[in-house]
C-alpha cells in the first residue's frame, strides 16, 4: 500500500513506499518547504529525447571523422529549434557521406528528418529534425557562415564519446 500526500496548488506529490503512520498535518509543511525550493531553483531535468538524439547524430558525425563537431543548446536563445548538431567534413564528398550516414541511421533507429537541403551540393547539408538541426560543412563554408559565433549566446553541450578537436 502506498500513502501518497499532494500539494494541490504545486501538483508536488510525497509518496511513500512502505506503508507507515504519519500525521497529515506535519507532511504538509514538508511539501510547501519543498515546493518553495523547487521554486526557487529549479530541480534537475531528465535528459530530453531531443538531447539525446542529438547527442547521437554528433557521434553519427563522427563515425565517418567529421571535424569540430559541436553541439549547441538553442533552447534558451531561439524558438526555432533547441539544440545545432555542426561539423565539418574535409570535402564536398565527405559532407554528403557524413550527412547521408546520419540519415540512414538515425532513419534505422526510428528518427527521421522533417527537411533535408544541400545533400546533392555538399557545401553546406542540413538536417532538419524540428528540435534539432544538424549542419554538416565544407569548411570553407564553415568559417564563412560562422554559426557558433552566430549563436553565440548559445551554451555548447558536451558529448560523451566524442574526443576532444573531432
């Protein structure tokens, strides 16, 4: 049996896993205390599903050595999409197989993109998937377009797995 206490103006739930003898009245203080810290920092957040795959489509990036992969949280500066998957690969070649492996596998895994341009250029590809994009460049292009300094209020998220320079 579970005894479950909710502060109804938070919708913060105490529960209790064992069944125990409690007074009502002395969790109830407890849960405006913690609904007061929760207020006043925020508590941590699961990863996102968007985060995660992001995540994955820069180690996608990297299985074929694409260059300076970063990953950039856009959630707090834009409205248009959370997270920018950039890398670089060393040609026109090189950008649409990158991009292309990141399409086929994210594809395998259920993932597909919304919008796909520059696949048959190879200059500059992207890989719309509504919550994030990847841009795969040439890098001339790269260092044309400047996305990271573009976004630069944008915190770069750190990916597990991928070497520091990729």
């Amino acid at each position: 049996m579970r005894e479950v206490d909710c502060a109804a103006a938070s919708g913060l739930c105490i529960t209790l896993e064992h069944p125990v003898a409690f007074d009502r009245d002395a969790v109830t203080p407890l849960a405006t205390i913690l609904v007061q810290h929760s207020m006043s920092q925020p508590l941590p957040q699961p990863e996102s599903d968007s985060l995660t795959t992001a995540r994955r489509a820069a180690l996608l990036c990297a299985d074929l050595k694409a260059n300076d992969i970063v990953v950039l949280d856009l959630a707090r500066v834009s409205d248009a999409t959370d997270y920018f998957v950039i890398a670089s690969g060393s040609s026109d070649t090189h950008v649409r197989a990158i991009a292309e492996h990141v399409l086929e596998e994210l594809r395998r895994e259920g993932v597909r993109a919304h919008h796909v341009e520059g696949l048959t250029q190879g200059r500059w590809v992207l890989l719309d998937y509504i919550d994030f994009v990847v841009h795969v460049f040439h890098p001339t292009l790269r260092s044309f377009y400047q996305l990271e300094r573009l976004w630069g209020d944008a915190a770069t998220v750190p990916i597990e797995g991928l070497r520091a320079g990729m």
